[in-house]
C-alpha cells in the first residue's frame, strides 16, 4: 500500500505538471492552470476508484493529493516561460506521468484481487484518462489518439507486463516496477526513434 501511495502522489504530481503546461500553451491565468492541472492529475484515477467501487476516491479520502496538484500548476505558471520548449518537455513529463499512473492503476486493481482483465483496463484508464480530458478542455489534439501514435498501447503493454509478472510468482514493488519500465520504454521509444502503429488507409472502392 505503500508503494501505491506514492505512486498515486507521483503520478498526481507529475501530470498536474502537464495539465499546467498546457495551460500555458493555452495562455489560461493562474485559476485555470489549477483547474486543467487537478482535472489531469485525478481525472484517471477517480474514474479507477469510482468502477472499482473503493470506499473512497483517493484524493477524497486524502484532499492533499489536489495541493499536490495546485503546487504544481503555481510552479508552472511562474516557470513556464524559462522553457525553449514547452512541448518537448510536456510530452516527456507526460510519458513519466504515464508509466507511473498505469502501473498505480494495475496495482490498485492486483490488491482488490481482481483478474488480468480488470487490472489492465485499470492501467490503461488511470493512465491516459486525465490525459485525455487535459487534452480536450484545451482544445489540443489527444496524445493518445493522435495517428500511429504508442500511447494507449504502451499502457497497455505495461499493465499486462504486471499480470505477467505476478504469474511468473513476483508480488509487490518488483511488479510495479516493470510495469513503469515497460510503459515508459515503449512511449519513449516511440518519442526517440519515432515508433508508431499501422494506421488506416482507405482503399478505392472494388468495381
């Protein structure tokens, strides 16, 4: 529980720095950063406690998870502009926020003992959920939608590599941990070496 604890809290960190600096490409004033960095920060993971019917959504139960977000976004709004790329550092702080909320995800899931499909699903909404909604409210194309791109599958990739990794006999941190591995190796690759999925092109129709 520990180690999930401080997942929730890095991934909640780490994706209110995303949500802020979006913000900042949208030029929104300091309310609004707060608002777009707690929406990307908790988005995921209240939807993974609300269908996996917790007691408490996490940051309900614990309301310094949306300080932690607040924090954030006021680091962001006055450091922003010291960024040549505000961009190139977003998609490498959401690549980190994404390997962590899938792995925080999966192991709520593994630790109400639920099966392999249920716990890959939780990894893949907790991660790219709060991105998405991030993504929409400010007008951006969706990262995770975007053509070819590894996002969704990186997710879910990772959160199958902790199902496998808890029939291989392992428990605890050692599966959260290469299940960030997993996901954060395949979104960066995709970032450095520009691997991307088959898309879709239509053909002309048959005669």
């Amino acid at each position: 529980m520990i180690a999930l604890t401080f997942l929730d809290f890095a991934s909640v960190f780490v994706f209110a720095l995303t949500g802020a600096l979006v913000a900042s490409r949208a030029q929104l004033d300091l309310v609004g950063f707060a608002f777009v960095a707690c929406l990307t920060a908790v988005g995921g993971g209240t939807l993974r406690d609300l269908l996996l019917g917790r007691e408490q959504v996490f940051w309900v139960a614990q309301p310094s998870y949306i300080l932690l977000a607040c924090a954030a976004a006021l680091l962001v709004f006055f450091t922003a502009h010291l960024f040549e790329s505000r961009y190139r550092l977003l998609l490498w702080l959401d690549s980190i926020a994404l390997s962590v909320a899938v792995a925080a995800g999966a192991g709520v899931a593994i630790d109400l003992n639920h099966n392999a499909i249920i716990v890959v699903l939780m990894g893949i909404s907790t991660g790219c959920l709060g991105g998405l909604m991030r993504d929409v409210v400010c007008n951006e194309v969706p990262l995770v939608l975007k053509q070819g791109e590894i996002y969704a599958t990186a997710a879910f990739l990772g959160a199958s590599s902790a199902v496998f990794a808890g029939y291989a006999g392992l428990s605890g941190l050692p599966v959260l941990a290469i299940c960030v591995a997993v996901t954060w190796v395949l979104r960066a690759g995709s970032m450095i070496w520009g691997w991307k999925l088959p898309v879709y092109k239509a053909r002309p129709p048959r005669q």
